[in-house]
C-alpha cells in the first residue's frame, strides 16, 4: 500500500508531513528505531515545526494510527469488491483486494498500526488504543456483508464480528511473516488459505436426501 499518503492541500502543512512521514518511516525501521530526528528529516521539517504540533514521538504515533484508518479507509472504501451483488462475492472479494496489496517491498504493503502495537502495547496504552481501535475499526466494516454472508448460507454458530477479526488476524500474521522472509510471497499464500477458509465454511450443504433413497459411502466432492 506504497500508494498511500495523508490527504492534503496543494502545500501540505508541518502536521501533514509529519503524518505522511510517520506512515512511511514507522513501518520500515519500527517505531522503538524511529526518532524524532529520522520523522523531522523525512518530513523536511524542524524540531520546533514538530514540537509545534506533537508533545511527542508516542503523540504523533496515536495521530498516525488515526491517519492510518483515515487513508486506509478511503481506499477500500473505493475497492471494486463493493459492487458484486452476492454478500459472499464482496467478502471473497475483499480478501482477493488485500492479496493484491501485496507488492513492492515489505514496509510498503504491511500495516502501520499492527507494527506500532507489537512494539509499544504494554509500554504505551495510548498506541494499543489507537492501533486496537484501528484495526476493529476495518473489521467491523466487513461485518455487515459477513453477517448477510452467513444469513444467505445458513452458516450457524459464527458471529460476524468474530470472523470480521479473524480475517485481521491472519492478515497481520502474514505481514509478520513477510517481515521474516523478507518478501510477500507467504503473505500471499496466507492470503490464499484464507479464501479457501472462507469458501469452505460458507460452502452451500449438500440437499438433504428424500425418505427412502439409499446412501451411499461418503466420497470425497472432489473439491481439493
């Protein structure tokens, strides 16, 4: 997600740079390496600009988090998966969305909050809030076609909000895992195992058998 960047006015502002700086800065060397000094050089402003708007590097991380969902937000609002008909074709559609995120180098497609909150969460609670509220923030945008998924299927005994998170948690293990191997290939096949969860479990059942007709021995469907 390279392309991302803090909307703003023909001459962003300070606060903009820094915003748009941390989002890039962050998420490639961690936010315990970042200093206020690397945020200032890649936003092309001085300390006194940053210390102007922020009280703090942990205050312009919460910014950040914000800022994060705000651009991210936008993005996958626009995301084509929103017009198929079919509740099901939006969900499937939105994991095939994330897989196609997956390019370029590792800090340009793994996420901003899930790297921050890794780092800071039991030394910062004002970063695990705004990373946790986030990320629930995009899982609850999927909740509504999830949950008119699973009506439209018969699927019983799964929440949406509960599958909502699921889908950010394998996404976040696979950008940890492409932060190890150095590249996205088994984010992307993280990704993959995902559709394939989400088809088997809202995979229609088979009809019910009429009184009397004989069965027959359970046989694979043939769909591996």
């Amino acid at each position: 997600m390279s392309e991302l960047a803090i909307p703003s006015a023909k001459s962003p502002s300070a606060r903009d740079k820094l915003l748009a700086a941390a989002l890039e800065v962050i998420r490639t060397q961690g936010y315990s390496a970042t200093t206020v000094d690397d945020l200032c050089r890649a936003a092309g402003v001085t300390k006194g600009a940053f210390f102007h708007h922020f009280d703090s590097k942990e205050a312009l991380a919460v910014a950040a988090a914000d800022a994060w969902s705000q651009t991210t937000g936008a993005l996958f609002a626009a995301a084509a998966y929103h017009d198929h008909a079919d509740p099901l074709d939006r969900v499937l559609g939105y994991i095939d969305f994330r897989g196609s995120l997956l390019t370029g180098p590792v800090e340009a497609f793994t996420c901003l909050v899930g790297t921050m909150v890794q780092e800071a969460f039991a030394t910062s609670p004002a970063i695990r809030a705004a990373c946790e509220a986030s990320i629930s923030g995009h899982a609850r945008t999927l909740e509504a076609d999830i949950d008119e998924a699973l009506s439209a299927h018969g699927v019983l005994g799964v929440s949406a909000s509960s599958l909502a998170l699921h889908t950010q948690a394998v996404l976040q293990g696979a950008f940890i895992l492409a932060k190890a191997r150095g590249g996205p290939e088994a984010a992307a096949d993280s990704v993959i195992h995902l559709k394939r969860y989400f088809t088997l479990l809202f995979r229609s059942p088979e009809p019910e058998r009429s009184p009397g007709c004989p069965t027959s021995p359970a046989v694979s469907s043939g769909t591996n």
